[in-house]
C-alpha cells in the first residue's frame, strides 16, 4: 500500500491536478496545495464547470502562481528543486508553498533556518502562509479549515479597511463644513465689533 502512495505521490508532483497533463510553466497552487496548469484553472474559471476537486477555487485570487520551481539538470525529465536545500520536488520528499510569495520550498529548509532566517528572500510570512503541498488524504480535512480560517481573516481585514477609509471620508467631507462654520462665526464676530 505504502508503493501505491508513493507512486501516486510522484504523479501529483508531475501533473496538474486536474486535467492530468504534465505541469508546465506557468504552475499555480491552491491552498489545499494542490498543484495546476495556469491555463487549466483560467479555463475552468471562464467556463464555470468546476468539479467537486475545485469548489475552493473561486476566482485566481484563490490560487498563488508558483515562482520558485527550479529545473534540476540532473534528470532528463523536469525535475524541480529547492532553491535553499537543493533537494528535488519528487512528491515523495514534503514541500511547501509560500502564500505570500508563491515561493516553494523543502520542509526542511523551513526546519533548518527558520521562518525568521528566510524572510528576507522569501518573505514576508508567517506561520499561517506555509501550505504543504500535495498532501496525503489524512491531511486535507486541517488544510480546509486552515484555508477557510485564512479567507476569514482576509474578509475581517477588508472589512476593517473599508470603515477606516468610509469613515475618514466622513471625516473629510465634516472638515469644509466646519471650516465655513468657523469663517462664518469670525465673519459675524468682525460685523458685531464695526
């Protein structure tokens, strides 16, 4: 059993999630960390005939463009690679994806050096921007709630956004007001005093 997942491993690695073509440039992942065609997922998206594997997927907003998948030379197929470990990107070894940057990196990069010692090149993150990638079935349920929790927080932070700038714009649109208020009371106090 433990053969089959390990093939299936590699597959996921290799092919776009959905339409089972070899990834090509460029590649997109979702917050599942499932990896796709670019092409594949903006033609689901204009057609509107998502399966049941992309419901999450609403919009490209939903996915990140990976940008740091490196062809490796040491194979004659594409093989990707970490840019720190140089480990190959085989869906047996466990990577991740960057949210913040779509940079793709090996778990152990982030064990070794650290969320802190990586922020400068592939910052800014934290903790919550690493999504593994292609993940085993028994991880997927913690990857939805992780995702729903992220889209969560970013609705609250717009939100937020939204009364700060609907509320200094009251603000603005008091001030002229006020202002002629004032010019009319100093007005009124000159005429009193001639």
């Amino acid at each position: 059993d433990k053969v089959r997942v390990d093939e299936v491993q590699k597959q996921r690695a290799r092919i776009c999630g959905l339409s089972s073509e070899p990834l090509v440039d460029p590649i997109v992942a979702c917050e599942l960390g499932d990896l796709y065609n670019k092409d594949v997922i903006l033609s689901i998206l204009l057609d509107k005939t998502s399966g049941p594997n992309v419901k999450h997927i609403r919009s490209m907003k939903d996915v990140k463009q990976v940008i740091s998948m490196y062809p490796s030379s040491s194979s004659s197929s594409i093989v990707y690679v970490c840019p720190v470990t140089q480990m190959e990107f085989t869906g047996l070894t466990p990577f991740v994806l960057i949210w913040t940057s779509g940079s793709i990196l090996s778990e152990k990069a982030i064990r070794e050096i650290g969320i802190e010692g990586l922020q400068s090149e592939y910052g800014p993150f934290t903790e919550s921007d690493i999504i593994p990638l292609i993940p085993l079935s028994d991880a997927v349920p913690p990857q939805m709630e992780k995702m729903n929790l992220r889209r969560e927080q970013v609705k609250v932070r717009k939100s937020e956004k939204k009364e700060k700038k609907e509320k200094k714009e009251k603000d603005v649109r008091k001030r002229p007001r006020q202002h002629e208020e004032e010019e009319g009371d100093m007005r009124k106090k000159k005429g009193s005093i001639m």
